[in-house]
C-alpha cells in the first residue's frame, strides 16, 4: 500500500515509517505538503495494509523502498525516515548512492539496541502496547489530546511483525559506515525523547560529512 499525492518536478518526498506504524503516522505530513511537490508514504510488508514478505529485515524493508521506487518510476528522492524508518533510509543511502537526493532523519540513530521492556510487552501483553508507547514516546509538554490521537493509530501490524521489528533493530549499526554516506542529511530529534535521544542524533550527525541536527524543544 502507498500513499501517492501531489505532483511536481523536484525529487519526489519518499516517506518511511517506524517499527509497528504504518503510513497513517505522515497524514499531516501529506496534507502539508502535498500542494508542493510529490510526496510518497509507504506501508512497510506486514504494516497497515500491505502483505507480508518472506521475512523481517532492515535490509528486506530496505528492498521494499526500492522496489516502491521502480514501481513508481522515481529515479531520485528524498527519503525521510522515522526510528526504524531512519535506519531503512540509511540503508538505501549506502545501496544506491545516486538514487538519493536528501536524507531526514527523525528521531533515528546510527544503532539500536531496544529496551527489553519493548520486548516485554509485544511477547507478552500486546494489547497494552500503544498504551506504553502513550507514556515513553511524547513529551511531557505534548497536549494530551495529541497523544491520544496518535496512541490510538501507532500500532499498525500484528503481533508477530511488531516482534520482528524490534528483533531485527536489536544489535543493528551502521556506525562504521557512515562516513560513505554523501547525500545532505538532516537529523531531527525532539528534546524530550527518551527512546532515540538528542544525545544519539548529535551522534548520528557527526558522522555522516556535512549532515546537520535540529533539537526541537518542548517534542
């Protein structure tokens, strides 16, 4: 499934959702922007409402974004990845060098190793899951109203590709490859994350040549 709105003649905004999301987490983005140029969000295989591939991999979702691309006719774009997304994003980065204009990187980093109580919660009480994201993933400044909207739409696979996220993030790193990455990049990183923090995007950034961070307060 891809969300494909708007239309113009500058690379093409390719959107890449986290682990459990699918691409109902970018709608604001797409009615944003979508008057401005070309911009693409993708349910990842097992997400929303695309099926499943043979397995669960950053490398595999990696091979969706690019088959997403071909089939779409988008020989260059902007990729923009949350969390997980990031991770896809970089991945491409360093896959097809020439197929990347820009790179956003949001609330990402150059490796993960996730929380054991993540884990925790898929295995074991998977229903409450959007109620844990509700209390780790929003700052204490955000609106209450807004957290609700979003818990409420942020899990958006099925138990067993939730897990399989978190399974192929847990050890993954590109932090010895970086320095080939040579698309601009922007990393962008909410103050009050507790999960990817502004400590790991300043990381992130460092090591990919002329990238830049942005900490948004009060996020």
């Amino acid at each position: 499934r891809v969300r494909d709105e708007g239309e113009g003649k500058l690379p093409p905004v390719v959107l890449i959702h986290g682990a459990t999301c699918s691409s109902v987490v970018w709608i604001d983005v797409l009615r944003r922007l979508a008057g401005r140029r070309r911009i693409v969000a993708i349910d990842l295989p097992g997400h929303g409402q695309s099926d499943p591939w043979h397995g669960v991999s950053v490398d595999l979702y990696r091979d969706a974004v690019g088959t997403v691309c071909a089939e779409l006719g988008i020989p260059r774009a902007v990729l923009v990845g949350h969390s997980m997304g990031g991770a896809i994003a970089l991945a491409c980065a360093l896959a097809w060098p020439e197929r990347i204009a820009w790179l956003g990187l949001v609330g990402t980093a150059a490796e993960f190793r996730p929380l054991p109580a993540i884990f925790d919660t898929i295995e074991n009480d998977f229903g409450r899951l959007p109620e844990w994201f509700g209390l780790v993933s929003y700052s204490p400044a955000t609106p209450r109203d807004v957290v609700e909207r979003w818990t409420a739409v942020l899990v958006q696979a099925p138990q067993e590709v939730c897990l399989a996220d978190f399974r192929a993030l847990d050890g993954w790193s590109l932090r010895a490859r970086l320095g080939e990455i040579r698309a601009p990049s922007l990393v962008i990183c909410g103050a009050d994350d507790a999960l990817t923090t502004p400590l790991r995007s300043h990381d992130l950034a460092a090591g990919i040549a002329g990238a830049r961070a942005v900490i948004v307060p009060r996020a």
